[in-house]
C-alpha cells in the first residue's frame, strides 16, 4: 500500500455483499466519495452480519470482489483513493 491509496481488508471469512440486503442501493459505488466510518459493505458469516467500515477518507478506485463472493480473512476488497 502506497501513501495515496488505502485498501480495505476483510477481517473475517464469509460472505462479501455490496448491500444491505437484495435489491437495496450498494453501500459504494466505483468514483463515490467515501467517509471515516463510513460503510463499506457488509460480511456474512454463519449468520452473523458484519458491517466493514473505512478507516480512512477518499474516493472508492475499485471494487476488488463480486458481490456475493465467498472470502477469506485478509482478503482485500475495496481499494480508497485518499484524498
């Protein structure tokens, strides 16, 4: 990682999704503004929901992962332009 992006990790195995449930608007979008604490997506494993926050401010330069795709710890999922 480099001083001008920041890459969101997931801290858990499971399931990435993009939104809080189907059909709902996806919580970032490739060239949205993206806040500290803000939500990122959201991880499902065995049942429990977890929402991944931003830790840091910019604007969202790639989705790494599709929604819906299984996971793994440390997996990087979101890469932040920082502004």
């Amino acid at each position: 990682m480099d001083k001008k992006n920041y890459t969101i990790h997931s801290p858990i195995m499971g399931t990435f999704y993009r939104a809080s449930s189907p059909g709902e608007k996806s919580f970032v979008e490739t060239g949205q503004k993206i806040a500290i604490n803000d939500v990122a997506c959201v991880i499902e494993s065995m049942k429990i929901f977890t929402e991944i926050r931003s830790e840091k401010e910019g604007t969202v330069s790639k989705i790494l992962v599709e929604n819906e795709e299984l996971i793994m710890k440390d997996q990087a999922l979101i890469e932040i332009k920082l502004d």
